[in-house]
C-alpha cells in the first residue's frame, strides 16, 4: 500500500535517524494511513478509501460526498 492519503495529500517525511553515538543514518516518517470503506449514496456503492487519521476525523465532519468532490477535484481517482 502506498503511504499517502488520497484526501490531504500527506506522504511520508525522510530525515536522519541518529544513534548514540550520534552516527547519522536515513529513515522516513510514515503518515497513519488507514484502508476504510464508505457508503456513497449517490452512486449507490461503497468506495474504499486510503486516508490518514485526521482525513477520517475529516469526512466525519464534512460528510462522505464532500470528500470524495475534494478528491475528485484535486485528479484523484475513487
């Protein structure tokens, strides 16, 4: 699964990890990517969504069909 959300558009991060010894190597700061399936009345089927953890506190307050518009309007397919 790709680790960015379809709907705030958050992609990993890179930066160093650094040891003890202050030796410097890379690392990635994953986004909290969910798989989450919603009901999508207008067109009469569910849609499976990969959004990160605020993107899911964010269709529950602007609603289902407000997020996909969003995603649509932004090239993304659902």
């Amino acid at each position: 699964m790709s680790a960015h959300c379809q709907l705030t558009g958050s992609r990993p991060g890179f930066g160093n990890k650094i040891s003890h010894s202050h030796r410097r190597t890379s690392r990635r700061f994953d986004p909290n990517v969910q798989r989450k399936r919603y009901w999508l009345a207008s067109e009469g089927r569910r849609v499976r969504l990969t959004l990160s953890a605020k993107a899911i506190r964010t269709v529950d307050t602007i609603g289902i069909e407000a997020a996909v518009a969003r995603i649509r309007s932004r090239g993304g397919k659902v």
